[in-house]
C-alpha cells in the first residue's frame, strides 16, 4: 500500500467518523473491523451533541442525523418527587443545529455507512482481526488474523471499549478503574406526553431507592431509560417475576409499552497513558472509558477523530512540523482527562462511596428544593461541550482574552485562542464550514490586509485569508466572537481558534501560523 495511506482500526462511529474526515481531505482509507458485519443492536450512545453534528455535517451526514433525531433543548433534574431545577443549554451566535439531538448509535453508524459507501477513498473490510502491528520510519504494518496485512503511512486505533489487544500491541497502559453498580438500560415505546423534547433525571426515586435513574427521549415514541442496579442485579430473574415490568410501569404508569431493546452494564473510569505512539494514534473508547453521564464517550471520540483526520492530512501532505502529530495526544489526553475529573465528579455525587461524599450528597440536595445557589452543586452529569485548548502547544495566547476556566453549567466559554469558534450564517452556508476548509486568517474591520497575506506565503500549508465583513452579513459572528478593530484572528481546520493578534508585525503572525502548524515559533 502506498505511504499516504491510512489505515483505520475499527469501523464503530469514531472510526467512521475519522475515515470520512480523512477521505474529505483527500487521504486514502483501509477501514477494517474484525467483525462479520455490523450488529445494530440498542440504542448505545444516544446523545448527539451540536458541535458533533457539525463536524458530521462536514462529511455531509450531519443534518440527516439531526433530522431524524429526536431534539431536547432542556435538562430536568428531580429528588424524589420534586423537581429541583431545569436548565437550558447556551446558544452562542447563530448555531445550525440544536443543543443535542438524540438518535440510537445504531442508526447513526447506518448514516455514516451511506456516506462511506459513496467515498471511493475509503476501503472497508469486515472480518479483519489485528494480530500485530509494527512500525518504521517510512510507515506502519498491520497484520491481521488469516488476511493480507495493510501497509499505511499510519494508523488510528478507534477498536472501542474491548481494545485491549491493541494497546497492548502498542505497549499503552490504560490506568483507571471500575465501578461497583451496575446499570440497567431499557428502550421503550410509549406514549409519554411532555416528555418528548427534555431529559430527566432522577435522585432517590420512591420507584428506585437510595439509587438514581436517567430517561431520555428518543425516535419513534421510544425512551431510554436507565437504572442504577446493586452489583448483584440479575435481569432474567426479574423478567422471569414480572417485576421488570412493574419496574417500568412505576415511571410511566398503566399504560401500554414495549420494550425494544435492554441490557445491563458495568462502566469504568479509565485513560490511556499515551494517545500517540509513533506512527498510530489512538481515538475513542480505546483510548479513554468514562461514566455515561454527560453523554460524553461517543461526543469525546468525534472530538478525536477530528483532531487526528486533520493533522494526518497535514503531515501526510508536508504541510506539518512533527509537533503537530504529537499535539494530538497533548490536546485530546488533556480533553480525556477534563472528561474523567467531570465525570468523576458526577460519580463521586450519584455514588459516594466516602462518607463525606454521603453526607454532601444529602446535605445539597436536601438544600437544593428551597436554595438556589445549592441547586448548583447538584451533580446529575455535566454534557458534554468541546474541550478549549488553551494549553496547547498550538494556541498562541493572548492576554486580553484570558481563559477563565470551566464555565457554568450549560454555558460556553468566550471566543478566546484554544476555543470553538462560534458559528452563525454566512454566504452560502455557515462560517464554520468555511472554517473547515483550512487553515485560515480572518481580519477584522481595520487589520493590515498586507500583513495578513504576506504572512500567509510565508508557511506551507494553504493559508486563506478572508475579511469578517465578507463573512458576517448579519454581524452575529462579530458579535459572538467579540471582534475588535484592527484583530487577526488564526483559526484551524477543526475550527478552533488559534491565535487573536491586534496589530501584529508580519514575524507575530508567522509565529502564531507557524506554531498552528506544529513548527514552534520562530522568535
């Protein structure tokens, strides 16, 4: 196989995902799974977040997804009986798509396997089981099981929860742990009225003691619901003495359901200790498990996917500097690690297994009915929202625009170097989609337009350079970034943001390109 050629180890969503992204960039895929076929069974991951979507949008499934999910905009949050708050999810700018969409992670990888089937880049192979992989300077070899090995420039290991066998191939720990609880999942069909369009969380229900349950609106008048179960749970026994039964008409009452699909689970809380080893990078839940609330395992692994197709491209087409491969595993560990102290968090509130964390626990909530500012130390799961790279080695910082740490609950952090760029309508489409296309330099009202373009000659890779007025007909975008006078501001592939300079000297801009690239500056 040629040196350009990357090789895609698992074909779940994030695998997906990071092939089409790839493909978009015109890399050639080999995108194998040592599964048969694909198994669409259950919902799985089910919490599609906006940002996720656009960057689906980008391979063009985005909207489609969106479309045949089911939209929420707002998280209730209840102890026993009575609702302690609900909160609406920010909408800075103008964005394309609502806060989160929910739709079955089987559905999903059904939309993406449309959007491969129609990319002559992307090779997919069912039935390929890896059994080593060896690296050089030139290129990686994956061997598999009983089938021809695939040569590639690189690989991504996107092989999921059950990746240990790669890891190991690749000599990565995956420090962490596993909670004693287990979860069971229902999704039923039912007619629920007001239900459809909210997610409902649950502490301390009369209908499941001392433990808390989850229920989130899906297609087709389907909910999933999910209970906190002792680790001893045994589901064939309460199927077999109807108490299944009276454990789902207990929410929904004498009603008529279905259940479509159920399982039961055990999480864990674990990282691994390099996302980068060579020439392979690792995505996804093979590289990092977290507890389910916040619907941040599927959301995290687009975010890496992402992370990973563009800086492959850039490498693979020369446009890179070595810090660019290896600030995939300074920003996504960093997004991992941001993911695993959330969630630990939330676990250490719904299950406290200290007795300090018992006694806060029932001290806050307790508290939370009549007290606002205690409503806000309830922990039912942060969502999931992008990571901000603001310590990355690609962010050039800037002092006016500093990084306040984690926003509030349901809030977005300012446009700032290391963030999410805004987005909002542009000609023809959205700004981020602009965004997308590359490397780019967008001048404020005022910026030395010579200064960006000679600066943009000086690295590379393509570097555009667009006015905001050619951009922002209807100044949201100005006004969601915060724009000044006179700024030049870097945003990368993925749409985050670079760097903001006011006025800079053509060297300040090359250095904030430069570093954008992985080179380093040059002063």
């Amino acid at each position: 196989m040629t040196a350009n050629l990357v090789a895609v180890l698992g074909n779940g969503p994030v695998g997906q995902t990071t092939a089409l992204l790839l493909a978009k960039w015109g890399v050639p895929v080999v995108l194998v799974d040592e599964r048969a076929e694909r198994d669409l069974v259950g919902s799985k991951a089910i919490c599609q977040q906006r940002d996720v979507l656009d960057v689906w949008e980008a391979v063009g499934a985005g909207k489609r997804i969106a479309a045949e999910g089911v939209t929420w905009t707002t998280a209730r949050t209840f102890h026993r009986t009575e609702e302690l708050f609900a909160y609406r999810v920010a909408d800075p700018g103008r964005p394309a798509f609502p806060p989160f969409v929910n739709l079955s992670q089987a559905r999903t990888e059904e939309i993406l396997d449309e959007r491969i089937a129609a990319e002559p880049l992307i090779d997919v192979r069912w039935g390929h089981r890896v059994t080593g992989i060896d690296q050089d300077d030139d290129g990686v070899t994956v061997r598999f099981d009983g089938r021809p090995e695939v040569r590639a420039g690189y690989a991504v290991a996107c092989t999921g929860a059950r990746g240990g066998d790669v890891r190991r191939m690749l000599g990565v720990g995956f420090g962490g742990h596993s909670f004693d609880d287990r979860f069971l999942i229902c999704d039923i069909r039912a007619d629920l009225d007001g239900w459809a369009h909210e997610r409902r969380f649950y502490f301390d229900p009369p209908w499941n003691p001392g433990r808390q349950v989850l229920i989130h609106p899906c297609p087709d008048s389907t909910f999933r619901i999910d209970w906190q179960v002792p680790g001893d749970y045994d589901l064939a026994a309460e199927e077999a003495s109807g108490a299944l039964d009276a454990r789902v008409r207990a929410i929904i009452g004498d009603r008529p359901y279905g259940i479509v699909w159920k399982s039961v689970y055990r999480f864990q809380s674990r990282i691994a200790d390099r996302m980068r080893v060579g020439r392979v990078l690792l995505a996804g839940d093979c590289a990092h498990l977290v507890a389910p609330f916040g619907a941040r395992g599927l959301n995290s692994g687009v975010g890496d996917a992402e992370n990973a197709a563009w800086k492959l491209a850039f490498a693979l087409a020369g446009w890179a500097g070595e810090g660019l491969l290896e600030s995939y595993h300074d920003e996504r560990h960093a997004a991992a690690a941001e993911n695993l102290d959330v969630t630990t968090e939330t676990m250490n509130f719904l299950v406290p297994q200290r007795e300090e964390h018992r006694l806060r626990r029932r001290s806050v909530l307790a508290a939370a009915a009549a007290d606002p500012a205690a409503r806000a130390r309830v922990d039912s799961g942060r969502l999931a929202e992008p990571f901000w790279y603001v310590g990355s080695p690609l962010t050039t910082p800037d002092d006016r625009r500093p990084f306040a740490g984690r926003p509030p609950r349901g809030a977005v952090p300012g446009a700032a170097p290391g963030i999410l760029v805004p987005d909002a309508p542009a000609p023809g489409g959205r700004f981020r989609e602009i965004a997308r296309g590359g490397l780019l330099v967008l001048a404020t009202s005022g910026a030395d337009l010579g200064v960006a373009r000679t600066a943009a000659k000086a690295v590379a890779a393509p570097v555009r350079v667009l006015e905001l007025s050619e951009v922002d007909s209807t100044g949201l975008l100005a006004e969601a970034l915060g724009a000044e006078p006179g700024e030049l501001w870097v945003i990368r592939p993925d749409a985050h943001v670079a760097a903001v300079l006011r006025a800079p000297r053509h060297g300040d801009l090359v250095d904030a390109l430069r570093r954008a690239l992985g080179y380093g500056a040059l002063s």
